[in-house]
C-alpha cells in the first residue's frame, strides 16, 4: 500500500503562493523577444502603444498568450496593420505553438526557424506580401516537426511548390497554399511525409503536371482543391480510394477522361464535386445515385455528353447542379427531380436538351434560379412554375417555347423574379397587350429581344418599377415609344433597336434618374443576380449594376429632332439613334455626355455642322455619323481626331484630311501637333472599353445577345 500525507501547514502555504503570484507572469527573456518583434516592424499599427499601457507583465498584452510558466505559447496579431519582415526574433520564443498573424503587410520571406519549430502547431500567415519560395527543409532538420496548421494563402510567394519539407512533416493536419504564384507540380510525396492531411488547397497558383496518384495515401483527406491552375492528365483513380473525401475541386484545369461510374462511388462521403471548366467528356455515371450526401454538382463548361442518367434524381441533397456549356443532350423527363428538394440552382444552358420543360422540376419548390438557355426546349411555360415561390432568375434563352401570353401569366406568380430572360423564343406571337399582366414587383432585368414580336411596346410594362434593365431589341414592336414616367426610376439600360417604333422620342426619357447622375459608377447593387449573367461564353457580368448604361434606340422609324435634353443623361455609356429619321442639328448638349464610349448618330438625316465640344469626350472610342447631311470641317484637334473616314462617309458637305474632300484653307480646322501623352490616354481608354465593357464587340454583331442569359 502506498500512502502520502502532506502536513496541512505546507498546503496552505503552496496555495498563497501560488495565489500571490500570477501563474503568467512572463520571463524577461520572451518579453525582451516579443520587443524585439515589434522594433523589427515598419509600421506597428498602434500595438506598441497598446502593449506599453498594458503593463510589464508580456502575458496580458493584446494579442499574446502565455503557459503556466510564463512563457509564449500564443501570438494572434490578425487585422492589426502590422509591416516589415517576420522578425526571427519570434523564433526566439521557444514555447509559441499557435502563431496568427494573418491580415497583415508582412513582407519578405517566411522565416525556415518559424515553419520548421520545434513547438508551433499552427502558423497562419495568410493575406500577407511575403514572397520568395517556402522554405525548403533545412539540412540539419531530420526529425519530425509539430506543425498541424500551416496557412499560407493570399500572398506572393513563387517559385517551385516545395517537395522536401513536407518529409518533416508528420502531424500536417491543413494546408491552405491557394491564392499564390507558386509553379511547378503536386509534389508526389506530399502524403508519405503527411499522412494525416486532412485539407489541401492549391488553388489559384501556377501549378501545373499531372496530378500525382499518391494523392490516394492520404487516407485522411476530407478537402482536396486545386482549381484555377494548369494541371492536365486525368484524375487518377487512386484519388477515389480516399473514402473519406467530402469536397474534391479541381475547377478551371486542362484536365480529360471520363468519370468512371465504378470508382465515384467510393467517395460516397462527397458533397462537393466540383470539375468544371475541363476537357473531361463522357456521360455523367448511374452510380451518383450513390453519392447520398452530394450538394454541389459542377461540371459546366466541359465536353460531357449523352442524357443525364435517372438516378440524379436520387442524390435528394442537392442544392446546386451546373451542367452548363458540355453537350448533353435527350428528354429531361427521365429524371424525376420531384425528390429534389434542396435543390436551388439548376444551370443547363448550352447544351442540346430536346423535349419540354417536366412537370416535375415544378416541385423543386426552393429553386431559386433556372437557366435552361441555349438548348431545343419546346412547348409552353406550365401555370404550375408559380409553384416556385423562391424563383428568381429564370433564363430560357435561344429555345424553341411558344405563347408567350400563357408564359408570361403563369410567370406573374413567381413573386420573387427579379432576373426574367426569354428572348429567342415565341417566334412571330403578338407582343402581349393584355391589361392583367401585373405582379412583378421585383423585377430587375427583363430581356424579350430576337422574337419577333409585333405589336406595340405593352402598357404593363410601365408597371415594372424595379425595372434596371430592359431589352427589347430585334422584334418588330411598331407605335411610339411610350413615356413611361415612374416606372424608369431605376432603368439604367434601355435597348429597343431593330424595331419598327415611330414618332418623336419622349422626353420623359431624358429624364431617366440612373443615368443622370454624373457618376459612372452611381450604385453598387448588393442583390446579384443568382447565377452570373453571360453575354457570350467567355463574357460574363456577375453584377447587375456592372452592366453598360446604355439607351439604344438604334434601326426604328424614329423621327423629330434630337431633343436638347439629351444632354442630361451624363451617366451614358452608349448612345445609339442610328437608322432612324432624325433631323435638324446635332444638340450642342451631347457635348456634355462625358462619359460616353460609344456615339452612333448614323444614317439619319441630320444637317449643320459638327459640335467642336465633340473633342472632349474623352473616353468616346466609337464614333460614328457617316450617311447623314452634316456639312463643314472635322473638327481635328482631340478626341474626333482618332477616328478613320468610315466615320464620317456619306455626308458630301463634310471635309477633313481623313476624307478625300480637304478642307479649303477658309474653313480649315486649325492643326495641332497632339501631346503624346495624350495619344496614349486614348489607347488605355480604348482598350479598357472593349475588354471591360464588350460593347463594341457586341453592338458591332447586331445579334445582340446571342448566348445571352
Ligand atoms: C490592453 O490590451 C487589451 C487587449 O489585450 C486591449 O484591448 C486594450 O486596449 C489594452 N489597453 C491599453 C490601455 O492599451
Ligand atoms: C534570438 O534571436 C537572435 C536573432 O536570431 C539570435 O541572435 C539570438 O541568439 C537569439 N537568442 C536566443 C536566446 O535564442
Ligand atoms: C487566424 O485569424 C483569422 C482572423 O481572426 C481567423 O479567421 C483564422 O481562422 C485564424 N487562423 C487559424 C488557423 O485559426
Ligand atoms: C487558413 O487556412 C486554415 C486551414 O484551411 C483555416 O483554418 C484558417 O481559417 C485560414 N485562415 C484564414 C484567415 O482564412
Ligand atoms: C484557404 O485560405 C483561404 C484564405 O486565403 C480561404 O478563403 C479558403 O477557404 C481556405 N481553404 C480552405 C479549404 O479552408
Ligand atoms: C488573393 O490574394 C489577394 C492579395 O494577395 C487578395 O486581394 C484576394 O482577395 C485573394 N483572392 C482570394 C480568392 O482569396
Ligand atoms: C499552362 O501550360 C501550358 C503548357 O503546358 C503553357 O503554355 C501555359 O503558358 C501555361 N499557362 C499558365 C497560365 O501557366
Ligand atoms: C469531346 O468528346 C467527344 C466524344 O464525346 C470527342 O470525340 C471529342 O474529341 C472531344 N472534344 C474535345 C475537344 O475534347
Ligand atoms: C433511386 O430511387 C428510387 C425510388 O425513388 C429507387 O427505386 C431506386 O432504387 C433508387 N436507385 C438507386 C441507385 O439508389
Ligand atoms: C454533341 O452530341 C451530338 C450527339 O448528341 C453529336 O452529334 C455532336 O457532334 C456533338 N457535338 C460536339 C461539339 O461534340
Ligand atoms: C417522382 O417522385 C415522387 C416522389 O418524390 C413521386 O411521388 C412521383 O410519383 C414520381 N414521379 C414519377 C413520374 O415517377
Ligand atoms: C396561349 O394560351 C392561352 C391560354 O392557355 C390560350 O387561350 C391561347 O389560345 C394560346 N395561344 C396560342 C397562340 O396558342
């Protein structure tokens, strides 16, 4: 038997003394260590402030934590503005096993002492500057090292992804490398090293190769990503040996092959898969079925083909399947999505369905957004579609559905609409007159454009007063152009070309809110669209309010003169009147369009003179007035100076040097040399146009929007 008897007088005096010294009070050592850590700071954010009135004892400053014997065993200096290098006098702290520091502008290397210590567990060093390679594994170092959490995410490091060091790592747990500009390949051993990697995430670096299949030793792997990069080869099959794989992204790669129904199902822990924007091709396997615990399915913009198999209807957790831009093709009919009831976003446009819309997509009662454009869809829009109470973008883009009265009937049920693109279908049906076409308050876009539609511009529409963008273009829409009044305080594009509209262009137009401000960027829009909106499949705009401000009135019957009040549109991006019958004077006013990129006043019949203030329009990069009765010299001093003669063809009364009519030396426009510095504005201007923007692009194709939505 052993017993052990303390006299009760030396307990008593071990709990004062253990009450009358703080247990944390730090060692003069670790304090003079921590001041040499900031000393080594360009910029301290106010911390020395902070710990200089926080006392002498090191363990009660912000942001450091100590153990029982008064030495650092946590620093967490997240957000706190800090700068310079990571000082190795941090290395000095030879307890530290938590080290925060990220949300900084630390910049140089990350210290080799700091990754391979032999006491940090974790080290978040994300959204930084650090740059240079990581450490390689110093020679001395042949023991295993603690660290479990190493993030290095969000900062400017290069070079080769390191092979060595991961040989050391033994209890690696997470590590977060994304968001850098790291080259070379996955190192093959990473999971000899690291057995117990639970997450990977590569993403947006330079990494490139195959990825290597020893990626199945790691028998823990829950998160694996490595998207935006330039891996190629195929996804090995040892990936697939990682049961425990919840989400495996690898988007935005050059990878190929197909998905192999045997080998998917033994990830059946996955709820993300995501492998979009590959070159993978094949048919999506029956045994996703398998797969019980899948929420996000991506596999848009790859080579896939063949009908998507029954069994997806069996994957009852699904809240996202993007399927979009492949070549899948048959009846969506043999999926019952009825049992989907997760499911929020269901994105198959560009592909080639056939068939009608089923019934029991309806069902999906949380679905919130729908794009099924650019496929061979027929038939009409069910009444039950109001059933989606949740809907609030719905695409159905370049299809082939008809009565566009019943579609849009049905579609005033779905309260929440916010998104509503229907162009390119309904060929040739009247244009809706009908008075009880009401509900969506919430409407935001609207696009009917390319169906052919005949009639006049409908009175309900004046009811849409969320309205921001409205697209009418390419139909055959005669009468005037209504003045609306209330229902444009928010409409910010306007696109009714190609049409047959008539008479004077109202001036309640020119009073549109969104576009008289003088500010290009008036708003910025929390509520985004649900899905991203494609112009063309390499232009997207992920906000609303990122789209051009622009009124395009452009190929109607449009007659009168421009009104004075153009002027006030000063947000305008793009003003076309072309093809229409307008006379009378170019209005000073539009003089005052400073932001203006494109102007096409062509083939009408306008007469007098060019307005010198043209010249200011800095930004214009598309200009055209040929084919009209302008007469007098181009002004030739700034901005109209960069434009060739197609310009400014077909008015006989014009002269210039770009033209073949030169100016007699009475009405010469004076010549100046421009400053070079200019010139080059001009480029950048130009150029940011086009890719930003794409207007030119599109406008230049008529066919406006052909992917559109
Ligand atoms: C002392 O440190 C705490 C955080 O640990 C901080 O919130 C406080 O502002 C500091 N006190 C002074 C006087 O700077
Ligand atoms: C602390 O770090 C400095 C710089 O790396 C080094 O010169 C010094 O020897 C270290 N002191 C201790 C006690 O480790
Ligand atoms: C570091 O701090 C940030 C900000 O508080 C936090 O989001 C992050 O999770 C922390 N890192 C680790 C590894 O805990
Ligand atoms: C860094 O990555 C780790 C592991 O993924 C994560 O726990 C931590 O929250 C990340 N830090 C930040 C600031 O996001
Ligand atoms: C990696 O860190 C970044 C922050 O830079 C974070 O956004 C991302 O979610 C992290 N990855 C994982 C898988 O936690
Ligand atoms: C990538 O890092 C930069 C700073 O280096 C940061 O501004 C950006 O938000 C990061 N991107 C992501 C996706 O985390
Ligand atoms: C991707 O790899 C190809 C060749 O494999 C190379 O030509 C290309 O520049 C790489 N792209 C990037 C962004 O690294
Ligand atoms: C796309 O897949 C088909 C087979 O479905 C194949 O013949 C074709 O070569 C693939 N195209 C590309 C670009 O990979
Ligand atoms: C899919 O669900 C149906 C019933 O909804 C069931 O009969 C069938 O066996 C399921 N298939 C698989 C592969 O789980
Ligand atoms: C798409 O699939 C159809 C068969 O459904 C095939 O005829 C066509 O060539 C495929 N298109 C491409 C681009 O692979
Ligand atoms: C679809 O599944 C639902 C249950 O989720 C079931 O009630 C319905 O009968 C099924 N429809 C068809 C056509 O199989
Ligand atoms: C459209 O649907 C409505 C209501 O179902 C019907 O009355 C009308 O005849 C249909 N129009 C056409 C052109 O089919």
């Amino acid at each position: 038997m052993c017993s052990f008897t303390v006299p009760p007088v030396v307990l008593q005096l071990f709990v004062l003394l253990f009450l009358a010294s703080p247990a944390t009070a730090c060692t003069e050592q670790e304090k003079h260590n921590l001041l040499r850590f900031l000393d080594g700071l360009s910029c301290d954010g106010g911390l020395a402030t902070s710990w200089h009135n926080n006392g002498t004892d090191c363990c009660e400053w912000e942001g450091i934590s100590c153990n029982g014997d008064g030495a650092v065993t946590g620093v967490s200096l997240e957000s706190k503005g800090l700068e310079g290098p990571i000082s190795l006098f941090l290395t000095n702290l030879t307890s530290l096993l938590r080290v925060n520091l990220s949300h900084n502008s630390f910049s140089g290397g990350l210290p080799a002492e700091l990754m391979f210590s032999g006491s940090i567990i974790v080290l978040d060093v994300s959204f930084n500057r650090l740059n240079g390679p990581l450490p390689e594994l110093p020679p001395l170092i042949t023991t295993n090292r603690p660290l479990q959490v190493l993030n290095t995410s969000s900062n400017q490091f290069s070079s080769q992804f390191p092979s060595a060091t991961w040989k050391v790592m033994n209890s690696l747990i997470a590590l977060n490398a994304s968001n850098n500009s790291f080259s070379g390949n996955i190192p093959s051993s990473l999971c000899l090293g690291s057995p117990y990697l639970a997450l990977l995430d590569l993403c947006y670096n330079q990494l490139s190769g195959d990825i290597p299949n020893t990626l199945g030793d790691c028998s823990k792997l829950k998160v694996l990503k490595a998207g935006n990069k330039n891996l190629s080869g195929i996804l090995p099959v040892e990936t697939f040996r990682v049961t425990s794989l919840e989400y495996l992204s690898f988007p935005n790669n050059g990878l190929q092959g197909e998905l192999d129904g045997a080998h998917i199902v033994k990830v059946s822990n996955l709820a993300t898969l995501d492998l979009g924007g590959n070159h993978f091709s094949g048919k999506i396997p029956e045994s996703i079925a398998l797969l019980k615990r899948l929420e996000e399915l991506h596999l848009g913009s790859n080579n896939m083909s063949g009908e998507l198999p029954s069994t997806l209807g069996n994957c009852t957790n699904l809240k996202t399947i993007d399927l979009k831009i492949n070549n899948f093709s048959g009846d969506l009919g043999k999926v019952n999505f009825s049992a989907l009831q997760n499911l929020r976003s269901l994105d198959l446009m560009m592909n080639n369905f056939s068939g009608i819309i089923p019934e029991s997509i309806y069902s999906c009662s949380n679905l919130a957004a729908l794009r099924l454009s650019a496929n061979h869809f027929h038939g009409e829009i069910s009444p039950r579609i109001g059933n989606l109470k949740h809907l609030s973008f719905l695409s159905l883009v370049r299809n082939s559905f008809t009565n566009i009265t019943k579609s849009l009937h049905a579609l005033k049920s779905c309260r929440n609409i916010s998104t509503l693109f229907i162009g390119t279908n309904f060929m040739n049906e009247a244009m809706p007159q009908d008075e009880t076409i009401d509900g969506f308050q919430n409407l935001q876009f609207l696009s009917m454009q390319q169906c052919s539609f005949t009639g006049r511009i409908p009175t309900w529409l004046s009811k849409l007063t969320s309205l921001k963008i409205l697209v009418l273009s390419n139909n055959q829409l005669t009468g005037p152009m209504p003045s609306w009044n209330n229902s444009i305080n928010h409409l910010f594009h306007l696109d009714v070309s190609n049409n047959s509209l008539s008479g004077e262009i109202p001036i309640a137009l020119m009073e549109m809110a969104m576009l008289k401000s003088d500010k290009p960027a008036i708003y910025l829009d929390p509520n985004l669209p649900d899905l991203p909106i494609y112009m063309n499949p390499s232009l997207q705009y992920r906000m609303g309010s990122s789209w051009p401000k622009v009124l395009n009135l452009g190929k109607n019957k449009f007659t009168g003169v421009i009104p004075q009040e153009i002027g006030h549109l000063k947000a305008l991006l793009y003003l076309n009147l072309s093809f229409n019958n307008f006379y009378g004077e170019i209005p000073q006013s539009i003089c005052n369009l400073r932001n203006l990129q494109g102007l096409d006043l062509s083939n009408n019949h306008l007469t007098g003179a060019i307005p010198v203030a043209l010249e200011n329009l800095h930004f214009l990069s598309r200009f055209n007035i040929s084919n009209n009765d302008l007469e007098g010299p181009i002004p030739a001093e700034e901005q109209l100076s960069t434009f060739q003669a197609s310009s400014f063809d077909g008015n006989p009364k014009l002269c210039g040097s770009v033209l073949t009519n030169h100016c007699s030396s009475v009405e010469a426009a004076p010549v100046s040399i421009i400053p070079a510095k200019q010139c080059s504005e001009k480029i950048i201007f130009a150029i940011a146009f086009g890719v930003f923007f794409g207007v030119g692009v599109l406008y230049d194709q008529l066919v406006l929007f052909r992917y559109f939505g």
